[in-house]
C-alpha cells in the first residue's frame, strides 16, 4: 500500500501555489526601450532584474546589472586539461612506464620502432596535442554554458506569461522578481507601466 | 560604414543593408520559420522529386560500399603505385569543401563581418554533411571499417599496440574527428535560440515536443545570453585555429613523405586556402539554389553573395600563388626529381586534369575582378560549380600524378578508376544533397536571433535612408 502522496505538502516544497508569486513582468517593443527601463528600474533601488530577449541586447548587462560571465576561467581550467592528457596519452603510448618496465625484463611493450625515431617526442606530439585541447575547450564552453544557464529545464515560471511566447519573436520583456526585497505586487506593476511597459502582469510561480 | 551612411546616403549603393526590404522582428521570425512550418505533407512535389534523385544515389552509396566491404578495397582502381587514388581525393575534397562552414561562423564572426549572419547556419550544416561524407573514404579504405576503432587510443585487446603517433595520419584522425565534434557544437549552440523561437511558435504536438527538447528550455534571459555570447565567443576563437590546423594536418599526409611533389612546405597554406575557396563555391552554389526556390531574395542579398565572390577571388588567386610558386621551387631546387613531377603534372599523361585545374581555379575566378560578373547570379552559380570541379582535379592531380610517375621507371602506371570508384563518389554527392535537403526543410535554414540583431542595428545605421524615425 503506497503512502497518501500529500499534494500541499510537495507544492509547499517546490515552491508551487497561487499564493506564490514569481514576479512581476513588463512588455517593451524595442530593444533601445528595453534597456532604457532597466536602467530606470535599477535607478529605483530594484536588484533582482532580468530581461527575456528574443536576440541579445547590448547594453542591457549594465542596465540591470548581469554580472560578467565567468565561463572564460571554466573553459582554461579543461583547456589544460585537455593538453595534459593529449602529452600523457602519447608518452604512455610510446614511451610509458609499462614499455620502459617490461623492456627492462626483456619482455616487450611494443613500443614501435619507427625509422628510428625517439619513442616521445614533443616535436611530433604538436598536432594531436593541440587537437585535443581544441576538444576539451569546446565541450567546456559547451556544457559549461548550459550547466551556468541552469539549462536544460522543463519548466520555468516566466512561462505562466501569457506573451512569454514572444520573447522568442518580437517583444522584449523586464522582468522584477519577487525575491528582489523591494518588490510588492501592486507597487512593482505600477513601477514597470511608469518606465513605458505596454503590458504589464504579475506572473504565479 | 553606419556612420558614413548616415551623412551621405548615396553610399547605401556601395553598403545596401544586409536585411532588404525594412521587416519587422517578427516579420523575420515569420519568413524564416514559414519555411519549415507546413505539415509534411504540404511539401512540394518538386521536393519529394529531388530528394528521391540525392536519396538514390545515397542507397547506390550504401551498395558501393557493402560491395567493398564483403570484397576487399580492390574493387576499388587503387593498386600499385597508386595506394591512394579516388578515396584519399574525394577524402580531401569532401573535408575541404566543410571548411567554408567554420570560417564563415568563426573567423567572419570574430572580425565582426555582420553579412555573415545571414548564411552562416547553412554554412555550418553544409560543414558537417561534408565532413560526413569525407570521413566515409580513409573509413572503407582501411579495408575493415568494423575495425574502425583502432584508429582511436582505446585499450583493446584485440592486439597490444598503441597507435604510431609519429604518424600523420594518426593526427589526421584526431584532427577530423576533432572538427566534427566542435563544428557541432558550435551549430547546436547557434540553433537553440532558433529552436526556442520554434518551440514557441509550433502548434503540433510533435513540433511542441521535439522542439521543447532540443530548445533545452532556452527562455532568452539576460544572465542567459550572456553565458551563451561568452560562449560562442570561445567557440569562434577557438574554431578559427582549429580550421587553419584541419587542413594543415591533412596536408602533412602528403608534406611528410618523400614523394616528389609533396614534399613541400608550402602544402598546409596551400591546402587551407584551396578548402576555404572549395567551400565559399559549395555554399555558393547551395544558397543560390536556396535564395532560388525559397525567395531569399531580402535575407540574402546580392551583398552577401558580392562579399562571398571576393573572398574566391581572393583565395583562388592564393591558390594560382601557390601553384606558381611550386613550379618556381621545382626549378629553383635543382631537384631531378621534383623538376620530372612538375614538367609531368602539367604536359604529362595527367595534362587534361591539370590543365582543368588550372582553368577553373585560377582563371576563370578572375571574372570576378568585374563587378558586372560578382554581381550576375548565372556567373556565379556556374564559377561555383566550375571552382569544385577544380578543386577535386587539384587534388587528384596532387595524388596521380606524383604516384604513378615516382623514382623507379619500372613501376610507372596509369590510374583508371573502377565504376565502384565513381559510383562511391557520386553516392557521396548524393549523401550530402540529402542531408542537406533534409536539414533546409526541417530546420532554420537561416540564424533568426542573429538576423534580428543584426536588423536592431541596422535600424539605426540605415533609420534615414530607410524612412524609419529615428528612436534617439
């Protein structure tokens, strides 16, 4: 017998509920407009802003104040990654401890002579060596960027608006969230329809 | 340009905007997603027509290749001297042709070359669908493709030995499947914000689901778009390297062995602008078809495809470069050998495949010094094609000739390809125009997020000209 799944109770938990508030969400025409208001808002003493654009908007990181994106300092971190494993791999291919111990005892590694070639170079090692850091950047600044987005998700509450649609075509929106400590349902819609808002909603989290 | 625009508007005619015809954002999302929007079965017969003809040939390919695969690679022309004949061609071929894709989005994007947006996601897509069909060639040419991972440093058991990394084409492997993988990535990350604005848009169940999977719930946040520029900006930076390293590997092939001309120096410049000059013509040649039986007309203007004439000039005239300058070192070293290979190549038993070459990449692409001829669509669409067909006998040339005429008299051959030859080549054709046919229908075919940026822009440079009151 399963237990009585207690609805309230997960909906308490995952923060789901009418009475929660996601926050208040303005509707701007242009990206110029846009930019604008956020920076009035922001003069207004809100902190927790956020813009949902159909392209990205210049300017409107110092509007609202979007903090630069530390993806850069990820993506070096795997980059020299990357490069040391490219070394290691073709000096263990080579020239590694297995080849160098068992050649010691007169058994063979493998190790493949080649013209007479060393068994490890750097001079050789230069293409595979930048291929793979090429590699490890790329899936870095890859799934670095999606796990800094907090993406892939399924659902997200700027989607209860009901234009949020268009964000992705035409219309440029502000978003105040309700955690920002200034924010009041009513005072805050009054706020986005005084900096220009064509549209203005308080969207359920 | 903008500014200069601003106080002389006569200069719109030298610097037309990039986006004709003063559409809204919504306008752009509606023009490019109506394209692919339609029920499946909505699609024009000529459609169905045309991807029965590349899906035919794709099944010859899958027959060509099962036939080698259950034979052995000598139903193949390839034999003593020629080890690498129509495979290694078409290998190089099919990879330099994908180099367009990654410099269009990648070093264009780095130099702030705003025309690039409009072709850049084709360029992309026609990257990958190359580098599939190069990869297929070294594939069957091992022999037995089911052993395909031992190219790659894999522990097995299946013998105790490492790869040789001293060996070009063991970089070879790790530079092309290094170049697929990225330049996936690179047009995954451009086409999720496209995929969101489908998502949104998508009335069918089936277009909901698949869209909101890949869209990866992409909502167009200010924090988010700023990750995603930081990271296509790392991607741009460091495919642009990576595009001038693919090709520069792939002609080690050639540079490090001692066969009289190819062992050179100049190969990896050489090789690189010969890729890019191959690939700017196959995105020529698909966008004009696209723009074509699409109506392209106002997102890809004669602008764009000016520019993309400029650059085969450039890089063909590099190409003429460098074959003058391998004649002149051929002379110039005083090597019996290399000086045979040369006076062979071009009066030999190959001279028509060189002459061909010489025709389609260095003289016929100086048309485009006439701006009548960078601006007339048939010139353009048939220098296209006539740059691939030179391209492809450049390579065959590097390969036939130096291979059947080498150091020993007594193993001179001549090189006829079997019908399997052909037959896998045109398959290949087939493959490419399949996928590509395919990708045009079923996703944007165009960067709407980047178009419209590009249009927030030009609001501005071009709001005098364009009628359109200024926002300021």
């Amino acid at each position: 017998m399963p237990a009585q799944l207690d609805f309230e109770q997960i909906k308490e938990k995952l923060g789901i509920g009418a009475d929660k508030v996601y926050g208040a969400i303005g509707e701007f025409d242009d990206p110029e407009e846009l930019v604008e208001a956020g920076r009035k808002v922001r003069e207004m003493g809100y902190t927790k802003i956020d813009a949902m654009t159909p392209f990205p908007v210049h300017g409107i990181d110092d509007a609202i104040g979007v903090p630069p994106s530390k993806l850069g300092w990820i993506v070096v971190v795997f980059s020299m990654t990357g490069l040391c494993i490219a070394l290691l791999l073709q000096w263990f291919a080579g020239a590694g401890p297995l080849n160098s111990l068992l050649l010691r005892f007169g058994l063979s590694g493998y190790p493949l002579m080649v013209g007479g070639k060393p068994f490890f170079d750097l001079s050789y090692s230069v293409p595979v060596d930048w291929e793979l850091t090429v590699l490890f950047t790329a899936f870095a600044a890859f799934i670095g960027m999606w796990a800094l987005n907090g993406l892939p998700r399924l659902y997200h509450p700027s989607m209860n608006y009901k234009n949020s649609h268009r964000a992705s075509d035409d219309r440029f929106l502000l978003v105040i969230e309700a955690d920002d400590p200034k924010f009041s349902p009513a005072k805050t819609a009054e706020d986005l329809r005084g900096v220009g808002a064509r549209e203005v909603e308080v969207v359920e989290g | 340009m903008s500014v200069v625009v601003e106080h002389d508007p006569k200069l719109l005619e030298v610097n037309p905007p990039l986006v004709a015809g003063n559409p809204s954002y919504h306008d752009i999302s509606e023009r490019i997603s109506t394209i692919i929007e339609p029920e499946v079965g909505q699609t024009p017969m000529k459609y169905w027509i045309t991807l029965g003809i590349t899906a035919s040939l794709t099944v010859l390919l899958g027959g060509m290749l099962a036939y080698l695969a259950v034979t052995g690679i000598g139903v193949w022309g390839n034999n003593r001297p020629i080890g690498w004949a129509w495979d290694i061609t078409n290998f190089v071929f099919w990879i330099g042709i994908g180099h367009a894709g990654t410099l269009i989005s990648a070093i264009l994007f780095l130099f702030r070359q705003k025309w690039r947006t409009s072709i850049n996601r084709s360029a992309e897509a026609m990257t990958l669908f190359a580098v599939m069909c190069a990869g297929i060639f070294p594939l069957f040419h091992t022999g037995r493709p089911w052993r395909a991972y031992w190219l790659f440093p894999i522990p097995n058991t299946d013998h105790n030995v490492w790869q040789n990394f001293r060996s070009p084409l063991i970089w070879d492997v790790f530079a092309v499947s290094t170049y697929f993988t990225v330049s996936l990535l690179f047009w995954y990350t451009g086409l999720v914000p496209d995929l969101a604005t489908l998502r949104d848009r998508a009335v069918t169940k089936i277009r909901q689901f698949a869209f909101g999977i890949f869209s990866l719930g992409w909502r167009g946040s200010a924090r988010h778009w700023r990750h995603y520029e930081a990271a296509y900006l790392i991607l741009a930076g460091i495919s642009t390297p990576l595009v001038l390293s693919v090709h520069s590997v792939v002609s080690f092939d050639f540079a490090t062995s001692v066969i009289p001309g190819w062992h050179t120096t100049i190969f990896p410049p050489y090789f690189v602008a010969g890729a890019i000059f191959s690939g700017f013509a196959c995105v020529m040649t698909l966008l004009l078809i696209a723009r074509w039986t699409l109506n392209l007309q106002d997102l890809i203007t004669m602008k764009h495809l000016e520019n993309m004439n400029k650059i085969i000039l450039v890089t063909g005239s590099i190409v003429g470069y460098a074959y003058c300058t391998e004649f002149f070192i051929a002379w110039y070293s005083g090597n019996i050998y290399e000086r045979f290979t040369f006076l062979n190549r071009a009066f030999g038993p190959y001279w028509w495949a060189a002459w061909s070459m010489y025709t389609c990449n260095v003289f016929i692409p100086q048309l485009y010094w006439f701006k009548k001829m960078r601006t007339n669509l048939w010139v353009m669409f048939i220098i296209s094609i006539t740059t691939n067909i030179g391209m492809w006998f450049e390579r065959f040339v590097i390969i036939a000739t130096s291979l059947t005429r080498d150091f020993l008299p007594t193993s001179w051959w001549f090189y006829h390809p079997t019908y399997v030859d052909i037959c896998t080549f045109l398959g290949t054709i087939g493959l490419f125009l399949s996928l590509f046919l395919v990708f045009a229908r079923f996703l944007p075919l165009i960067a709407m997020s980047e178009v419209k940026g590009v249009r927030a822009y030009e609001k501005h440079a071009f709001a005098a000209a364009a009628g359109v009151e200024k926002v300021h």
